[in-house]
C-alpha cells in the first residue's frame, strides 16, 4: 500500500498527460492490414507505434536451412537511415524471444521471417516491437508454445518504479529495464538492461512487469475475440 | 524468398479485361484508387496509403557544412527503402534495378525541380547548411510504388518543421521546441508523380496501375508534375513507342490528377494543422479505423503495483544468498585466467597435447616440474592481479614460465622453457617472478 | 484494485485449463490447455472434466484426434495457434478438435486438393508453385491417360487442380491429377480462360463447408465454373469477364461478412 501511494504521489506532481498511478499509456492494435505479408499488426503504445509484417512458413536459403527446425530471421527497420548497432542488437533479443515461443519444429527447411518498421518512437520501442511481433505472428498463423509480451519500466533517480515510460522517462532515468514474459505462466523470456539498480529493485520491476503483462494479455485477447467476432 | 508466380490464366484474363476496359478492381481507366494520408505526432512523419500500396515518410534535419561548390544551398537527401515487409521478393541490403530507378526518379521529381528553397537552408554561408534527409519506406506493395512514394515526400515535408536558429557572429544558436516555435520549409511548389502503364504496344492505357497490372504491362510513363501544370520530370520505360499526341494526352491527364491530388494533400495538411492547434488527438492512434473488426483499442491502463515489493522481498528472501565470498582467479596458461567455476579451458589441454607430441619428439627443453598444488595457482595469479597482463616472457634470463592446468585433480604443472639455463627448481621462478614485480 | 482482480481473472492464468466442451466455437490463444471430457465411467471418482490421459491405461480408450492448431504434450492438450475452437464428432469416441484460423500461407497436407502453378518442367516432373514452403513436384505420368507416349500438354505457368499424396515436414510434397483408380476425377490442367486469386484459407473452408449457403446463392446469380484449393487460391470462370469479376469481387468479399450480411448482399444482386 505504502508504494503504492508513494507511486500516486510520485505521479501526481508529474501532470503528465497520464493519469495518477503506475499505469499502461493506451494500446492500440490493428490485424492484417497488410496484403502481402502472411501476417502483419501495427502496434501502439501511447505514441510509440511499430508494424511487423511476418513471412512464414517460406522457402529457405539454403545457406541458412536448419534440418531440423525453421530459421527464424528478425529485420529491424529505423525510421530515419540505415539499420545500426542498436537494431541488430534488438534484432537479437527480439529473436531470442520468439524463438523460445515458436514450435519452429514443426516445420523444418523452411523459414520465419518478422520484419519490424519503426513508424515512431515515444519510449518503450523494444516493448513495442515485441507486442507487434507477437500479434503479427498470431496473425500468420505461426504455431507458438505461448504468447509473449513485453513490458519496459524505468527506476527514476529516487527510486519510483514506472511502467510503459515515454521517451522523456527513459531519458532520465536512472536505470531502464525491458522484459518479456509469455503467457502461461509469466516466465522471463527475456530481459535486457540499461543502468544502475538493485537486485530488490529488479524483482520489483520484474513483479509490476508480471502485474502489467496481465493487462497486456487480456489486450492481445480482447482484441483478437474481435478480429475472429465474424467467423 | 520468391514471388508468387504469375499463371498463364491470369495473364491472358487481365489482357482481355484490359481491352474490354475492365479493371480488377471495379476501378475506370483514368481512376485512381483511394489516397489516405495520415501523420504521425512527430512532425515530418507521414503514411500514405494508394489503395493497398503503403509508404511511410518521415524527414529530419541536421546542420552540415555545404558542398564547396553550392556554400550557400543546403542540402536535400531522399532515400527510398524496399523492405521485405512490402513483398516477399525484396531482399534486405540488395540495390536492385528497380530501387536505383525509383531513387533516381524521385530525387529528379523533388530535388532537380528545385521545390524546395535550398538558399534558405543556409544558416552560415560556407560553413553551416541544413541538410534535409527524406526517408522513405515501402510497407506494402501492391503496385504504382512510385506515386505513393512522390506523394509522401513532399507531404512529408509540407508537414515538417525544422528548429529555429539564430546567427551572431559565429555562434550559432539552435532553439528548441518550447524555446521557439520550429519553422517549415519554404516550398515552391509540389510535384506529384503520376503513372500510366501501356499495354499491347501502347494501344492500351491505365492509370495507376496495380501489382498485377504491372506484372503485364508492357511500358511505363511517368509525369511529375505540380498544379500549375509545370512538368517536372517525364521518364517512359520498358521500350515502347508513343505517339507524340499519346505523351500530350497522357500529360492532360496528369493535370487534372495532379490537381485532385494537390488538393487532397492541402486538405490533410489543413486537418493536421487544425487537429494540433485544437490540442486535439492526432497521431497514428487516431488514423486506426475504429469499426474494423482487425482493430482494437484499450484506454491507459491502470497497473496495480502496490504489492511489488512485497513480492521482490519475498522472492529475495527465498532465493538462495549469494556466495559472499568471491573464488580467486586462477590462471591457467599466459594469457588466459579463470574466476570461480566455470566452461574448463580448453587452452591448457590443447597445450598438453602439445607438448606430449614434443615430449615424443624427445626434446629436452620442455621441463615438466613436479606437481604443485592450487597454492601455487593462487601465488601465481596474485602476480596477475597486481600487475594486470601476465606475461612472464619478457625477462631478461629469456625465461618462460608456462602454468597449466591437469585435468583433475587440479594440478598445475610448471613448465619452463629456458634458453640459457635449461632446467631451473620447482617453485623458484614463479617466486622469483612474484618479487620482481613487485619491485617494479 | 477490482478491475485489476476482474483481469487476473479472465487471463491465461497457469493451471486454469479450459475444458474444451465449454470453449467450442470460442476464440482459444496460443498456449491454452484444453481438457477433455473423461467419457470413462470407471474414471477415477468421475470428477467429470478432467485432464484427458492420452496414453492408454487400464481404462478404455477415448480416441479423440487433435487437428490443426492443437498439440499433445505428455498428456495435456495445448493449443499452438489462435482461432475458433471447432468440434466434429464422428459415430464413435470423442472425435476431432481442431483450431479454425483465418491464415493465408498454405502447408501442404496430404489429400488436400490444390491449385498449382507450373514453375518448371525439369525431367519426367513438374515443379509446381502451391503456396507452401517449397515446389510440389508432378509426374507427368500422374494424368489421366498418359504413358510414356502419350504426355499431357503442360506448359509452364499453366493451372493444375491436383491432390497432394506426398505431404510431411521432412518431405517435398507430391501431387498427382489422378485419384487411385487412375481417373482424372476433375483434377489436371485448368483451362486457359478465367480468373485466379487468392484469399485466406479459412474462407476456402467456409466456402467448402457443406453447410455453406454461399455457393448456391453464387449459383444462382450467373453459370459459372468454379475450383477451390485449400492453399487459398480460387479458380472461377463465367460467360463474360464482367461477370466473372463480380464473382471474384463477392467471394473476396465473403471474408468480413456474417451470414446477414451476407443474404443482404445476395439479395440485392439478384435484384440488379
């Protein structure tokens, strides 16, 4: 109780655009709204907004046929220049996640591809660019063990724990931490982190991520007993 | 991956369908499909969509030092992306024909018709220009790439605004947003592409052709023009003959698209404006069409935190404490060294084998010394962890010392290999190593 | 706090299995488990609906299949892709419970019907283009009538309406034009006229269903001809391309529409 009035009070001296508390900014998500993709989903978190485009399964190079499971290859596309460091890092963990989630033994020679474009940056990016891969792949039809999600927070220089920051946040933070957790049972999947913070303070974020990914997943249900409303 | 191939049926239906003035899609000859323009809350950012075809805009900004021959122009940069996401054939990091065409035609279109006031992106002459970067990317491709990307980029920087500067002496000054108000371009003009395919030899001609018409086309015209009926750029492709009076048609036709097409921006631009003045919603958020059944939308959420640190304490409690007491690092062979348990090293088994072939060679110099135990490991690394880099090889008794590890139990065998004094005592050089740099 | 509460509720929580009964012709996610029904009265207690013990005991066999978008793991049932839990039940035990989603990128079963495109002819086979992951291959012997004499006239880009009788993940898949007393049974070479185009394959589904209304009313509008392939492409031909595009148009249609929606449509055609 004590946090969290700590977290209300943190937040009510911010007059933010967001309301009081630890809160998600609004998500929004659209299904199949491209043509040639297998499966594709642009995903918004407040301002933030990425699309994923999936192919798969497909034919494989066959330099990178694995015999016994899909390759699955993850493009990280800037909005402004050409793909750096940064993206094939996140190009990376963005894979490592999926590849803990799709039974890519269920289809061997063959390969997945998720293209990510970055179509604006307002915090949260790999949070985001997990969500919209996760739904793109759901919409493709790929067979997962599990749906996944990603969750970032930030540890402000007083310690305040914040959930699906901005970008202003993640630039004053003292330490910025990015989970992705699936869906059965919470597990980390994956997690990555920038900056300064306590072993306390990292099970606490970890605990409010595992508390948010439960809003997250109920969006990804809510939204695809929409989609599948007229079938 | 590759495309989807075409059929003979399909071929043969569209021809036929063309001839008879048909199209795929319902559409007439001259018909455009439907435009969409929507922006992003940054300033510059823009999605346009041409029917299924979609392409993402976004401008930015940077302070350069111009040309040498143009010191008072800035600059204008447009790069066109093909990403896989567009369709299946387009490789990442390939320069294909097709992409190298299309950037050369947009930079003729936006750049070579001079609709950007370049002098008034100098900021210091011959020193400080703005270069102006337009990206493009292709998000779905469903034919007319080209009319959909000339559409983005000058509403793409129609929509752009770039930081307020100011100039005394040679300070340059930039302002931020909340400081002053960031300027838009100055635009002369704004040309927009229009596209029409030829089929059979150029008796045949569609605007706006889609993915599949084009798949059958046999030429391509096309006109950039802006509203004032000023063509900016004509390129006729895939080797057709036109007739004279077919190019002065085809541009009669581009005007009055060019026209609708103006107006359309200017009204997107319009709403934008508006929506931001209002302090209303804008952004992709808002573009998302409610009533589709493929979207959804949740308000912010609140995200009941209050029992985290219960939670993290309860976990640290239950976790297993640390081991407080940190393994000393134990060296293995020169170079390499090892802190707590780890993948065994694989260095020193390599070098065991090595020597062992030596050994049947019958060399002599390679003395193996008695066996020490994990003490002796310990002093050595000690000499590592005070002076950083172990190199025991460049003393001046030419003396190297080579520790290694035995599988298990761990013993470290000393080895050393002397030029001068062949065979040395047990413990001694690694001692006699430890003082010396220490007095150093 | 409540609507915190109301959501851990209604998430996937660990160990809150769903029985399949319950969630038939409901939306089920990646990563659920489905129980079901314990048919067996000597079952332990007869607590009902509990996990279903797929490796044979001492106690009857049930013999449910799990089709697409289901997978066994040990003895639990999860489902690996997201659609509308379908149920079939056949004369005897607990039948078939398969996933209906709406995807477009085809795999390629074995006795599925298809339309390929010729790609390449290399050899005694075809390769050809179904949509899948890799090219089906052809014989030309896999025709009504051919011998090593007599070949069937197949041009590369032509249509072929065949049946896969090769079709696994490790396997290139193999398609003939003749069923197995060696008659063409409509499959082979598709005429040179008409249109192809692709939807998803779940509307090849629907529009398959025995109970689809869609076809008749289709058929009462113009004659027309008409091939399905499950890998999503459709094959339709009428007397005029007009016409022909208007049927394309209203099967594309077809997808986003609900049963109303879909009489209104028809409806109104037929007055027109």
């Amino acid at each position: 109780m004590q946090t969290e009035s700590k977290i209300r009070a943190e937040y009510g001296t911010d007059s933010g655009p967001r309301g009081p508390g630890c809160s998600l900014r609004h998500f929004a998500c659209e299904q199949n709204l491209l043509s040639r993709p297998d499966g594709s989903a642009s995903f918004l978190q407040g301002d933030t907004s990425v699309l994923a485009g999936v192919y798969g399964p497909a034919e494989v190079k066959v330099s990178k046929e694995i015999f016994n499971k899909a390759t699955l290859e993850v493009i990280l596309r800037p909005k402004i220049g050409l793909p750096g460091v940064a993206e094939k890092s996140r190009e990376r963990l963005i894979r490592n996640t999926c590849e803990a989630v799709v039974l890519g033994a269920l289809h061997p020679r063959t390969s997945i591809t998720i293209v990510l474009q970055v179509i604006s940056d307002a915090g949260s990016l790999l949070a985001c660019c997990l969500n919209a891969a996760c739904m793109a792949l759901v919409d493709a039809g790929v067979p997962m063990r599990a749906l996944f999600c990603g969750i970032t927070c930030v540890l402000d220089s007083d310690g305040t724990l914040v959930l699906d920051p901005t970008a202003k946040q993640e630039k004053e933070a003292r330490a910025v931490l990015t989970f992705a957790l699936d869906s059965v049972d919470q597990k980390l999947l994956m997690s990555t982190t920038k900056g300064l913070y306590s072993d306390a303070e990292l099970q606490q974020c970890l605990a409010a991520a595992q508390a948010a990914s439960q809003h997250v997943f109920h969006f990804y249900r809510e939204s695809l007993q929409r989609r599948y409303s007229k079938s | 991956m590759k495309e989807t191939p075409l059929s003979n049926c399909e071929r043969r239906f569209l021809l036929r369908a063309i001839e008879e003035r048909k199209r795929l899609d319902g559409r007439q000859t001259y018909d455009y499909r439907n435009i969409k323009i929507t922006f992003g809350t940054d300033y510059g950012c823009c999605v346009v969509e041409l029917g299924k075809t979609r392409v993402l805009g976004q401008v930015s900004c940077e302070l350069v030092s111009p040309k040498l021959n143009r010191a008072t122009e800035g600059i204008l940069f447009f790069n066109l992306e093909l990403s896989q996401m567009a369709a299946p054939a387009f490789e990442p990091g390939r320069q294909s024909d097709l992409l190298v065409k299309l950037n050369r035609l947009l930079e003729r279109c936006l750049r070579n018709s001079k609709c950007i006031d370049t002098e008034s992106l100098c900021v210091v002459a011959g020193e400080k220009v703005w270069q102006i970067r337009v990206d493009l990317h292709l998000l779905n491709h469903d034919g007319n790439i080209i009319d959909a990307a000339s559409i983005a980029a000058i509403v793409a920087l129609c929509h752009f605004r770039r930081p307020d500067v100011s100039v005394q002496g040679n300070e340059v000054t930039l302002y931020t947003p909340e400081e002053r108000d960031p300027v838009p371009l100055s635009i002369h003009h704004m040309p927009v592409c229009v596209s029409f395919a030829f089929f059979q030899q150029g008796t045949f001609l569609l605007v706006d052709p889609s993915e599949r018409e084009e798949r059958v086309m046999d030429g391509l015209l096309v006109i950039a023009m802006n509203k004032h009926r000023e063509i900016c750029t004509i390129q006729s492709s895939g080797g057709i003959m036109l007739l004279n009076e077919q190019v002065l048609r085809c541009s009669k036709i581009a005007g009055v698209k060019v026209a609708e097409i103006t107006e359309l921006i200017q009204k997107a631009l319009e709403n934008d404006r508006k929506a931001r003045k209002e302090g209303g919603k804008f952004g992709f958020a808002e573009s998302i069409a409610n009533q589709r059944i493929t979207a959804f939308k949740m308000e912010k959420a609140l995200v009941d935190t209050s029992d985290v640190e219960e939670k993290a304490e309860e976990i640290i409690a239950e976790a297993e404490p640390p081991p407080e007491v940190v393994s000393n690092p134990v060296l293995w062979t020169p170079g390499t060294a090892q802190i707590g348990e780890g993948i065994e090293n694989s260095w020193g088994d390599l070098e065991d084998s090595e020597k062992e072939d030596e050994d049947e060679g019958g060399s002599d110099e390679a003395i193996v010394v008695g066996s020490v135990r994990a003490d002796a490991g310990i002093e050595a690394c000690s000499v590592g962890s005070q002076d950083a880099p172990i190199v025991l090889s460049d003393s001046e008794e030419e003396e190297m010392i080579i520790l290694e590890p035995d599988t298990n139990p761990k013993k470290i065998r000393t080895q050393t290999v002397s030029a001068k004094q062949g065979k040395a005592p047990s413990k001694q050089p690694v001692k006699r190593r430890k003082k010396k740099r220490i007095a150093n | 706090m409540a609507q915190a509460a109301a959501v851990a509720a209604q998430s996937l929580a660990p160990g809150k299995a769903r029985a399949a009964r319950t969630v038939l012709d409901q939306v089920v996610l990646p990563g659920e488990e489905l129980l079901l029904p314990e048919q067996d009265a000597e079952g332990l207690g007869g607590a009902g609906e509990r996990p279903l013990l797929l490796n044979p005991g001492a106690r009857s066999r049930v013999r449910v299949v799990c089709g697409p978008g289901l997978r066994r793991c040990g003895d639990r049932l999860l489902v690996t892709k997201c659609g509308r839990l379908r149920h079939k039940e056949p004369g005897g035990g607990g039948g078939v419970y398969w996933v209906d989603s709406q995807q477009k990128r085809y795999v390629p079963v074995k006795g599925d019907h298809v339309i390929g495109i010729v790609t390449a002819k290399s050899g005694d086979i075809f390769k050809v283009d179904v949509g899948g992951s890799e090219p089906a291959s052809l014989s030309y012997l896999a025709f009504e009538g051919a011998t090593k004499r007599n070949r069937p006239n197949v041009q590369v880009g032509d249509l072929i309406y065949g049946q896969f009788v090769v079709a696994n993940k490790d396997m290139e898949p193999e398609m003939v034009c003749i069923d197995s007393c060696g008659r063409a049974n409509g499959m082979g070479v598709i005429g040179q006229d008409g249109l192809l185009f692709k939807v998803t394959l779940g509307l090849i589904r629907k529009l398959l269903a025995p109970d689809c209304e869609i076809l008749q009313e289709v058929g009462k509008l113009y004659p027309l001809e008409i091939v399905f392939g499950m890998n999503g492409r459709i094959w339709v031909k009428a007397k005029t391309i007009q016409q022909t595009l208007i049927l394309a148009n209203i099967l594309e249609a077809c997808e986003h529409m609900t049963a109303d929606q879909r009489k209104q449509i028809f409806s109104r055609l037929a007055e027109s």
